[in-house]
C-alpha cells in the first residue's frame, strides 16, 4: 500500500520534467494526478488503519469483560495481554503513517511546488 510513498523520488523524477523538456510535458497536471494518486492512497490506508484501531479496542474491551468475570484465569490474562499489544501496534502504526505522509508531502513539495498547488493547502483530506 505504501509503494507510491516508497517510490516518490523516482516516482517525481519520471513525472516531472527538467527545464528541458518543459515543453513536452504538462508538468502541473502531471503534479496534479500524482497528488489525486497520494491522497487516495494515504485516505485508503488511513481508513484501514484506524478500522484495525476499532477492531482491536473491541476486542480489548471483550478481554477485559471476560478477564473481569474470570480474575485468576491465565488464558484470559494472555489474551488480554496479547490484545494489548495488537492495540499498542495499531495505534503506533497510525503514528508510522502521519511521518511517512509529511515525508511524501515534503518531497511532493520540493518538486511540484512552480507547478502544482491543491486547493486546500498540502493536507489529505
């Protein structure tokens, strides 16, 4: 999911021309669909982490329920632990991305500033 964000150099490179061959290539609708490309791959990854957040909060909260009704149990221990964890990685997963997007977003900025500038500022929406 993260190939475009991986690629972006090279991505910006084969996309938006050098003096040279300005001429030949519209470089601002160029910017302009790689910005549509980034934005609806970081919304898509974005909606699929925060739907992995809810998830594991659901089940944390089953755990806690059952760990509740069952204090000594050490299966339930595990697994309240475990679903800890899976939270703690969601959550920090959510953090990943927000620096992989102002990473991109500083790239996409460096390359398509003269020719390309979204409408609502450099944010996804």
């Amino acid at each position: 999911m993260r190939s475009l964000d991986d690629k972006i150099i090279n991505v910006l490179n084969t996309t938006v021309p050098t003096e040279s061959f300005k001429g030949q290539i519209d470089a601002s609708e160029q910017c302009k669909d790689l910005f549509s490309q980034l934005q609806a791959n970081f919304n898509s990854r974005d909606k699929a982490i925060r739907g992995c957040v809810q998830h594991s909060a659901a089940a944390l909260a089953t755990e806690k329920e059952r760990k509740a009704e069952n204090p000594d149990s050490l299966e339930c221990l595990k697994r309240l632990r475990k679903g800890q964890t899976q939270l703690r990685l969601m959550q920090n997963e959510l953090s990943i991305e927000e620096i992989v997007m102002d990473r991109t977003l500083k790239v996409f900025q460096e390359r398509c500033r003269n020719h390309y500038k979204p409408a609502h500022g450099l944010k996804f929406l």
